[in-house]
C-alpha cells in the first residue's frame, strides 16, 4: 500500500481536529467545509505526487509545485490565496500542537489579485443627470462643480 496513503488518513484526522478547532473561534460551517475541501484537495495532490509518511515531511518546494498546478488549471488568484491562508493556517496549527516543528508555508507569498479599476461617469453625462432630475429642495449645496 502506498506510504502517501498513510499521510492522507494522517491528514483527514487532523483536518477533523483543526476543523473543530476552528469551529471554536467563531468561524461560519460553510468556512470548516471549505477549509475541509482546500486541504483534502492539498493532500491529494501530495499523495499522487509523492511518497511522504508525516505532514512535517512537507517542504516548500511542493507547495510551489501545488500552487503551479493550481495556477496551470486556470485556479483563479483569489481562490488559490485563499487555499494558501488555509494551509498556513493548517501547519499554524500543526505547530501549535507539536506536530510538526517548521511551518513550510514560511516562505511562501501569495499571488497578486488583479483589482478592477473604478468605473468613472463623465462630466457631461453627470450634468445631464442632475438637469433632468429634480433632487428636491437644497440639494444643490451638494453638488460641486
């Protein structure tokens, strides 16, 4: 039987445990179930990918290889940030607990999220605006121009 099976049911155990955990500190159900999901998804990609006996046998270097392959599948930034805070929060935990004793998500830094720019009404078409509605009595203390 493969030894990366070993660390997936090592794995779901403590997801359990930290899921409870968390559940504590005020976090919503739908919250444990996503934490649930980006770790199980995490945890398989370790288990295809290599033969580890213990989550402190995890390096950086996997992530990033986890994040690539996120990033390959067209994973959108938001999503892969927020599957890294899980992580990072995952091995927080692991360390509180003694489980591991270095937090392999130490050196990794979140992609950039793109920021929609704002969206701008032009000069002319706000005047237009404020002529044809009638905003009622003082109003026009408000409108600068």
């Amino acid at each position: 039987m493969n030894r990366g099976f070993f660390l997936f049911v090592y794995a779901c155990f403590k997801i359990d445990l930290f899921s409870i955990s968390s559940s504590k500190k005020d976090i919503q159900g739908t919250q444990v179930i996503a934490y649930k999901k980006d770790l199980a998804q995490f945890f398989i990609f370790i288990q295809q990918n290599y033969s580890l006996n213990h989550p402190g046998d995890i390096t950086y270097a996997m992530i990033r290889l986890w994040i690539v392959e996120l990033m390959n599948n067209k994973i959108a930034p938001r999503s892969i940030n927020r599957k890294l805070s899980t992580l990072k929060t995952y091995f927080n935990f692991l360390l509180k607990e003694n489980l591991i004793s270095v937090n392999p998500m130490g050196k990794i830094i979140l992609p950039r999220i793109s920021r929609k720019l704002p969206f701008f009404i032009e000069k002319d078409k706000m005047d237009m605006l404020f002529s044809r509605i009638d905003f009622g009595e003082g109003f026009e203390h408000y409108v600068t121009g």
